[in-house]
C-alpha cells in the first residue's frame, strides 16, 4: 500500500509519528465511457472557456469568486489557514464511540507507526480500549480540514472521518406525522419481530452481488449471449391491517 498522508497523531504532550493509508477500496467494476457509434473512449479535457483550448494541469490554479473576480489561493495559503493542523492530527477529547451517529461516517484511514516499537502507538491503542473511548480531533487532508475519529480495530489505529455538524441537514422539510398512535400490541409484536432477526453484526455475511450478476452479464455479452437472471419478487402481505402484517412476519420467520 502506498501512504497518502505523513505526520503525527497527538494527545496531550505525546506525539506518535504516523503514516496514513487508504482503509476502504472500490469495488465497482471500471466501465469506460464510450462513442456510441465506434465504441472510442471518451476523453475529458481542461478547456479554457474563453479560448477553448486545452489548459496544461500545471497551469491550473484554485480561485475564490469575490466581487465578480478571483482571488487565487496558493497551496501555502491552505497550510496557513491551519498551520498547526497541517501535519497533526490533535486529539482534543475523548468520546463513547457509541455516541457518534452513523450519518456522520465518512471514510477510514489506517495509521502506521512511522517508527517500529513505538510505545505511545500501543499504549493509546490500550487505553482506548480499555475505557472504550475514541479519541476526536481536526487534521488538514487535501487542502481540506476534516474532522475525525481515532480508534482501534485489531490492535490498529483507525482515523476515520466524519462530517461537521453543519454537513448534517436538518429533517424540518420532512413531511412525517408526529401523532401516529401505536398500540401496545402492535409495539409488543413489532420489538418480537426485532428480536427474531437479531443477531451479531458480521459484515462477512453480506457480499456485493450486483457487480457479481453485472460482471456474469458482461462475460456472457462478450461471448454473444444473455444469461438468466433470477428476478426477486416482493412478497405480498394478506390485508392492510399493521398488526395481522407483524404477525404474519413473525410466523412466517418461525416457519423459515
């Protein structure tokens, strides 16, 4: 793997210099955009609006529209907006995991120790197992200030960033009804029907079977053929009633 960040993890007076690399990776088959009518790729180009030709990637700059004009920003001028941030990601408290709502979840980095044997690296991963805190901070990636989380998974250090709270729309716009009554019954039966489908979370389970079929698709297009897909068909409840349809979930699970 190829490091996409350098710098150090701090808490306190403790820095643990570190290595950043990418913990997720696509899996979505890599289709090419082509001409319809001689299946040529398609090719994206920088093109100058007013002279319509191509601008070289060394020539182009970021600017901030200000008063009908830019100002142009320079990769100093982000290093300065957050010159102690730009090579430390500072924890500055711990928090329950638990607390961090889902919808701020961005993506996940693992962290290397830039130095084999390195204490501080093991014992933060210690501690924060232990008391079962993650630890919040601020880095700058990409010209960009992200907010994130530092926790272990399998005795490694996980950065993983999630999004500021203003990211986060608010559900004012929605059109729910907050005086739907549900009756005791129907709650009773709906946390059964909970509880006939817990179980412990176990990603493995799950695997991406759309690029599976997709990809048995294009294997079969190529030798001039169409396989057979099997269609999944909702199944159809008997009445509208919410209580017979919970019910009926919940023999229906018992008899499977």
């Amino acid at each position: 793997m190829r490091s996409i960040w350098k710098g150090s993890i701090g808490f306190g007076l403790v820095s643990i210099p570190i290595k950043l690399y990418s913990a997720v990776q696509s899996n979505s088959l890599d289709l090419d955009m082509l001409d319809g009518r001689d299946h040529a790729k398609i090719k994206f180009q920088r093109v100058n609006e007013h002279t319509r030709k191509e601008v070289p990637y060394e020539k182009i700059v970021k600017g901030y529209k200000l008063n009908d004009d830019y100002v142009i920003l320079e990769e100093r001028d982000f290093e300065d907006a957050a010159p102690e941030k730009s090579k430390t990601i500072e924890i500055e408290s711990f928090v329950d995991i638990d607390e961090v709502n889902p919808m701020y979840y961005e993506t996940s980095y693992y962290a290397e120790p830039d130095t084999k044997n390195n204490k501080a690296y093991t014992l933060l991963i210690q501690a924060m197992e232990k008391s079962g805190k993650a630890g919040l901070a601020r880095f700058v990636l990409r010209s960009t200030e992200s907010l994130c989380v530092v926790h272990p998974v399998e005795n490694v250090l996980v950065v993983t960033r999630i999004r500021f709270g203003q990211e986060i729309r608010a559900t004012d716009e929605l059109n729910i009804a907050k005086d739907v009554k549900i009756t005791k019954k129907e709650l009773d039966v709906g946390l059964a029907l909970i509880g006939q489908y817990a179980e412990k979370f176990d990603v493995s389970k799950f695997k991406d079977e759309y690029h599976d079929e997709l990809l048995k698709i294009i294997q079969a297009k190529a030798k001039g053929k169409r396989p057979t897909i099997k269609k999944l068909k909702p199944t159809k409840t008997k009445g509208t009633d919410l209580y017979e349809q919970l019910m009926q979930s919940l023999n229906n699970k018992k008899e499977a």
